[in-house]
C-alpha cells in the first residue's frame, strides 16, 4: 500500500466506529477473497459475513475451505444465529441471508434476486439497517447487478462503501453496476481492500 493509499485509508477510518463487515462477490470471487481474508489476525476485532453466488443444488464448502487459511474462525451462518465480532460467515446456498435487528442471522427461501439466491442485496440492505454507519460494505467482482442497491443502502445509512476497481476484478459487471447506481467511498484494487481491514486493527 502506498503513502497515499495509507492517508485515505486513515481519513476514512478515523473517528469511524466500524462493528461489522459484509461482503459480496460472484464470478471470480473466491480467488478475491482469498487474497483479502488470510490477511486478517486471530484477533480481529469486527464480523465479517460474506455472499458468494453459489448454485442451489450442492451443499457449500466455503467454510469449510476458508478455514483452512484464516486464523479466524469461519462458519456458515444458521438461521437465529447470532453475528459474532471476530468471525467470519458465510450464507449457506439455496437461502437468503439477511440481519435482524437483533444481529442474529435469518434464512429464508423467497424468490431469486438477480437469479440469485442467496442475494448480495438482501444481505448488505438488512446489515446496513441493523448496524446503520457502523458497518463497512465491499463489493468484488462479479457478472451481475446483485449488490448495487445493497450499497446503495449502505451508504445512505451511513456506513462504508467499498468497491473492487473494475480494471482489477476478474469480471467487472457487479463493481461496474454499483459505481454506476450510487458513487462508493471508495474504489479500489484488492491489495488496497486487504490492506484496508488490516488497518481497521488500529481504530478499535
């Protein structure tokens, strides 16, 4: 991360709580989050919950796999379960994934949004009215439109809005989409992501 990466990085976080973050990806996606999540530390102090297009029809290993290179323990989230800080999930296929008030999780099988289910906008609009300007937002890449309006949301709660640089992203229709809806804090490769929660440590 460069001089100037690292100044924006601290303006933005400065004086910001953050308590949890959401994030969304499809096509391309596990390659990305597995260049960003590894970074994190055993004691990283915030939640992570993440949507990953995956087809209905087979069960999902995400966990399962991520665990194996975070220091942080990973789960799929369960219906009534409650958002732990410090670790990350991930929603099960074939149900969307939403926040309660409460920040436990809710599964529920309503129709596909963007052919999808679980939907990145179903997950980041509850987050974003669960935890309002305490939450950060990042959208990978990916070959829909799924997440635009669930950033949208984000930012006019308040919170942190984060976009994959689509010259970066393996597909650039999901990063494209949301930059195009509604202008995120920032747009940025995925070093400049990584480097960014790593640097969310030293405002706890």
């Amino acid at each position: 991360m460069n001089a100037v990466h690292a100044k924006v990085h601290a303006d933005l976080l400065a004086g910001r709580r953050i308590d949890a973050v959401v994030i969304g990806a499809s096509a391309g996606g596990i390659d990305a989050l597995l260049r960003i999540l590894p970074a994190l530390p055993k004691n990283f102090g915030f939640s992570v919950t993440v949507v990953l297009h995956l087809p209905d029809d087979r069960d999902s290993r995400l966990a399962e796999v991520f665990q194996q290179h975070l220091a942080m323990p990973v789960r799929q989230a369960d219906d009534k379960m409650t958002v732990q800080a410090g670790s990350v999930y991930f929603a099960p296929p074939g149900y969307h994934l939403s926040v309660e008030r409460d920040f436990s999780f809710s599964l529920s099988q309503e129709d596909p949004v963007h052919f999808s289910r679980p939907a990145i906008d179903i997950l980041m609009e509850s987050a974003a009215d669960a935890w309002g300007q305490r939450l950060l937002g990042i959208l990978l890449t990916g070959a829909s439109a799924d997440g635009a309006c669930g950033m949208a949301r984000i930012a006019a709660c308040g919170g942190l809005t984060v976009v994959q640089d689509p010259k970066d992203a393996e597909i650039a229709t999901m990063p494209s989409a949301a930059i195009r809806l509604r202008a995120p804090d920032l747009v940025l490769p995925v070093p400049a992501i990584r480097a960014l929660m790593t640097a969310m440590m030293e405002n706890q």
